[in-house]
C-alpha cells in the first residue's frame, strides 16, 4: 500500500501545556487532529470549569491563522477531593467539558493535588453517573511499595475493578493502558470502560529505555513495559473492539528537564502521531484497522459525533527534526534523527 486515506483522526488525550509552550506545541496536533480532550494537568491545576473555559479560550486564540475553525479542544477537570457535585453540574452544563480525569495523588507530573483517598469522591462520582460525564482515569498505584511496572495491574485490582462495581453506569476510560492485565480488564468488563493506547506503547517496550544507556526521551508513565504487554497492547488496537481507541498522551517538556538527574515523565509524539499509528499498525499487518481505532471508536464512546472531513497518508521516507522550539527551550521528539516510512500529506 502506497497511500491511505482516513477519516480525520481525534486525539483522545493529549498534553498542551500553556503560555509559550501551547503556541510551540499547539500548530503539531491542530494539523492532524480534529479534536483532542486536553488534560487539566497545568500548574494550577483546571479544577474548576470557569478555569477550564478560560484555558479553552488560551487555546483556541493560541491556534495558528491557518488551522482557525479546523481544531476543537474538548476539556477536562482535574478531580480532587474536593471537587464538589455542583462543579460537575456545571461542567455537564458548560457543554465543553467531557470528562473529570482522575490522577492518584503523585502518580506524575502535576498530580500532587490528584486523590490520595477515592471513597472521598464517591458523591462526586455519582454526580458524574447520573449526569453521564465520563471518569478519565490515569491507572496506577502510588505506592512506593509497589514495584513500578506493577502498579498498572494493582491499579486495577484495588481501586478500578471496585469502581466499576459502585458505579456500573459511570463512562470510564482507562487512559494510556500499558499492559495485558489492562487489556483483558477492559475486554472482560461492561460497556461503561474503555481505554486509550499511546502510539508510543504500541512501538516500544521497556528495552528502549535502557539502550546501551540511560535514554531519557523513553521516560513517561506509565513506564514502558515488557513485549508481552507491547504485543497485547497491539493486539487491541488492531482487533477492531471499539472498546479501544487513539489517545496519544503527547507530553512535552524542555529538553533541559528531560536531559536531568531527575528527568520529568513524558513523551512528545505529536510531531508525527499519526504517521507513528500507522507505523505500528502497518508492522502488525493491520493498516485496514487504523480508521475505526483513530477516527471511530473514541468519537462513539464519547457520544460525539464522528469527524466528516479527511487525511492522506503517503508511503514516504521522511527524517524526523533533531528537535523542536519549546518557548524559550528545546523538545526532543519521539524518533529524534530518525527515518519514517509515513508521512500524512
Ligand atoms: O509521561 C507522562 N507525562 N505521563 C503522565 O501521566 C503525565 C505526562 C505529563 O504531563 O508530562
Ligand atoms: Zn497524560
């Protein structure tokens, strides 16, 4: 196959940032992406829907001339044990919101005023149920005990599968899934849960952050896992079960940060997301599946409706930048200096 065409893409979850930042990183996904549900993860933190419009607006005048009109950020609300049921009135009824995301309580970056105690939100939560706004759920454990490549499956046994029993019609995505524990999760559980898988987790596994060297730019979380998980994950998304779907977790951060003794969590993929989709589908023989997982499902599971317009894809050499402006810094991109075999026209 030379060429595909596809119905333009959304972006399930995605890390804007803001000021100098969103303008740099902005114009990458404005190009591909229809929408993108924009994580509450600033500092502040977007608690309340007031913050979240007012970040919209940021957003929305932050977009280049060309892209005016062609791009739409769906927001969230960072949960926090005091977010209360009238906030979610409100955010139901702003229409611009679509969906609260929880962070435990120090899993990653900016989550320090995420929930340490889950039962604190339980009014919260049913307040959500009843007014059909999804749970947007980053998985893991926060416990140092916990081996880290295990707090995604203890995630799942102490807190998720227990939510989704007190709450059987609360939407839930179980965002950038990294393992096969998570996959059969959300295979084996109701119609209410769903996940995003990264384009990074499908092309990677934990190897990559270890090659002949300490490899920053392979740091996010949750960390990268073995290949059995790699070849799960994969699986999924090219299945053709809606309950799977795109959510890139793009998370820039300066090159100075990343490069570090104690180097921050996240990768940049937006420079080339679809393009690295396609990558990981095409290496699974599945490129006939890349539509519905991109365009479709996540549209569908989100009660919105689905994109009308188009994108191409080329099979095309390209070299991936060394790296990007970031405000006043640097970001290195996923594949720095490294070649790519599709290139969206
Ligand atoms: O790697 C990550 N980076 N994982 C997250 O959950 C947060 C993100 C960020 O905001 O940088
Ligand atoms: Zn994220």
């Amino acid at each position: 196959m030379t060429s595909i065409t596809i119905t333009r893409p959304d972006d399930w979850h995605l890390h804007l940032r803001d000021g100098k930042q969103l303008r740099s990183v902005l114009p990458h996904t404005a190009r591909q992406f229809a929408r993108a549900i924009i994580m509450p993860n600033l500092k502040p933190p977007i608690v309340t829907t007031e913050m979240a419009l007012a970040y919209r607006a940021q957003i929305l005048a932050a977009l280049p001339e060309t892209l005016y009109g062609s791009f739409n950020p769906l927001m969230t609300l960072y949960l926090t044990e005091n977010t209360s049921p009238s906030e979610i009135i409100r955010a139901k009824e702003s229409k611009a919101i679509q969906g609260i995301k929880l962070y435990p309580a120090g899993a990653t970056t900016n989550s320090d005023a995420g929930v340490t105690d889950i039962t604190k939100c339980y009014t919260t939560l049913e307040t959500m149920e009843q007014n059909n706004l999804p749970l947007l759920v980053h998985g893991e454990v926060t416990d140092t005990n916990i081996d880290i490549f295990d707090r995604e499956k203890v995630f799942i046994d102490r807190i998720l599968a227990p939510l989704t029993q007190r709450f059987p019609n609360l939407r839930i995505v179980f965002e950038h899934i990294t393992t096969r524990d998570a996959v059969m999760f959300v295979k084996e559980t109701s119609k209410s849960i769903a996940a995003t898988i990264t384009a990074h987790h499908l092309l990677l596994n934990r190897n990559a952050i270890f090659q002949g060297g300490i490899r920053p730019h392979y740091y996010c979380l949750p960390i990268l896992k073995r290949e059995i998980h790699r070849q799960a994950l994969l699986n999924a998304a090219t299945s053709g079960n809606p309950k799977f779907f795109l959510g890139t977790d793009s998370a820039p951060h300066a090159q100075t940060n990343k490069e570090n003794a104690c180097g921050c969590a996240g990768i940049f993929t937006a420079h080339a997301a679809i393009e690295l989709y396609a990558t990981a589908f095409e290496q699974a023989g599945a490129l006939d599946k890349l539509e519905a997982f991109a365009s479709f499902y996540g549209a569908d599971f989100y009660q919105l409706p689905r994109n009308s317009s188009h994108i191409t894809l080329k099979k095309e050499h390209w070299i991936v930048p060394e790296k990007f402006g970031f405000a006043n810094e640097k970001l290195i991109p996923l594949y720095a200096g490294e070649n790519l075999t599709w290139k969206m026209t």
